[in-house]
C-alpha cells in the first residue's frame, strides 16, 4: 500500500525509493533577487506558459485601464491626451532612473 504524507512534488516513492526530510533535488538554486532569473524558476510545460500569459493579461488589462482613463480625462481633446501619456511616459522613465540608481548590479537596470 502506497503511503500519503509529505513527499516531494513531482518524486514518485515506492517501496525501494523514499524520499528523506532535507534530501536536494537536482535543481540548482537560484537567487530571485535578479528579475532575469525568475522565467527559468518556473517549471517547463503548462505552469511557464500559464505564468507568461497571465502576465500578459495584467499588462492587457492594465493598458486598457489607463487607456480608458485618459480618454475620459482627456474628453475626445488630443492635446489633453497626449500630455497625459506623456506624463505617463515620464513618471515611468524617472521611476526606472529612481530604481536604477538605488538597486546597481541588475542587467535590466542597468541600461537605463
């Protein structure tokens, strides 16, 4: 009779093979503190795909957010609009320089 208790994801026990507290798996470990390495922290297959995509419709549903929001502050005026993304566009770029400064080391970061 197969036991249930806490094994190891993705480890089958049998009879000969029992999976030991504290045992390391083959995976390296990986630091997450650099962005870069967290698409390689996901497993392969559907959970990385899953992952991607709901990252996806954050950012889908996050552009239609603003989007909708300039348009109404905006009221069909271009020039209102435009300054709006344009502010948008700053407070992103100066938060980025912000990050940069304070957080040397990271690749992403550093280009800015």
């Amino acid at each position: 009779p197969e036991s249930f208790g806490p094994h190891a994801i993705g480890h089958s026990v049998g009879d000969d093979d029992h999976y030991e507290a504290g045992q390391s798996s083959n995976r390296p470990a990986t630091s997450l503190a650099n962005p870069e390495d967290v698409p390689s922290a996901l497993p392969p297959g559907k959970v990385k795909f899953l992952a991607f995509f709901l990252v996806f419709l954050l950012w889908v549903g996050g552009w239609g957010a603003i989007d909708v929001l300039v348009t109404m502050i905006g009221r069909d005026k271009n020039h209102w609009s435009l300054t709006l993304y344009l502010a948008l566009t700053l407070v992103g770029f100066l938060g980025l320089r912000c990050l940069a400064h304070r957080y040397r080391g990271y690749a992403m970061l550093d280009e800015f």
